[in-house]
C-alpha cells in the first residue's frame, strides 16, 4: 500500500510558477514510478507528467512541454512538478499517482492516488 499526499497548490497569475509536491508513504514507495495528472471542472482527467523510479524515463503531455518539469528525490520519496508560465485553461486540481514499474501516461495504470491539491491560474 502507498500512500500519495499533495501539496503546494495555490492561485497563481497567468504566466506565473508553481511548484507542486507529492510525498509518498507505505510499502517500497521508492520503487514506483509517478506521475501527474489534473482534472478541471466538467473535464476528464488528464496526463501531465510522469517520472521512473530511477528518474531516468520522463514523460510529458504534449501542452506543457518545455513548461513544466517533472522530478523525484528518492531519499524523501517526494516527487515534484515545477510548472512555469502557467495558463488559465490549467486551473484544476492536480493528482499525484503511482504505478509499479516504468513511468505511463494511461491513468487506468496507475493504482494509487493522492487526494489532489487545486491549482488556479487567474487571468
């Protein structure tokens, strides 16, 4: 069992930086890969980021390529997501989650979930 709790959410200007954290907790949470996803209101959950156990396999959605980046200390088991000039349309609430293996986009892969933290980017 692994558990996954977010953190450092906030309102933030359009064209500003966030960066959000997940911690991870429980059985061997070292050797999960992690990813990040987000949800905004009426919309299905989507795939932002994701990170190998190792941190060498990265993956990013297409949209927020060369923006966000993805990355993990494995001596605290946190994971991070440093998101930099930030859009309106990104306003949602991001998830932390952890899949056994190499790092995935599909989020049917993953079976453990953070409660998500909101991130809103004003206009």
């Amino acid at each position: 069992q692994v558990q996954l709790v977010e953190s450092g959410g906030g309102l933030v200007q359009a064209g500003g930086s966030l960066r959000v954290s997940c911690a991870a907790t429980g059985r061997a949470s070292s050797n999960y890969a992690m990813g990040w996803f987000r949800q905004a209101p009426g919309k299905e959950r989507e795939f932002v980021a994701a990170i190998s156990w190792s941190g060498g396999s990265i993956l990013y959605a297409d949209s927020v390529k060369g923006r966000f980046t993805i990355s993990r200390d494995s001596a605290k088991n946190t994971v991070y997501l440093q998101m930099n000039r930030l859009k309106p349309e990104e306003t949602a609430v991001y998830y932390c989650a952890a899949r056994y293996g190499t790092s995935g986009s599909a989020k049917s892969s993953y079976g453990y979930w953070g409660k998500g933290t909101q991130v809103t980017v004003s206009s």
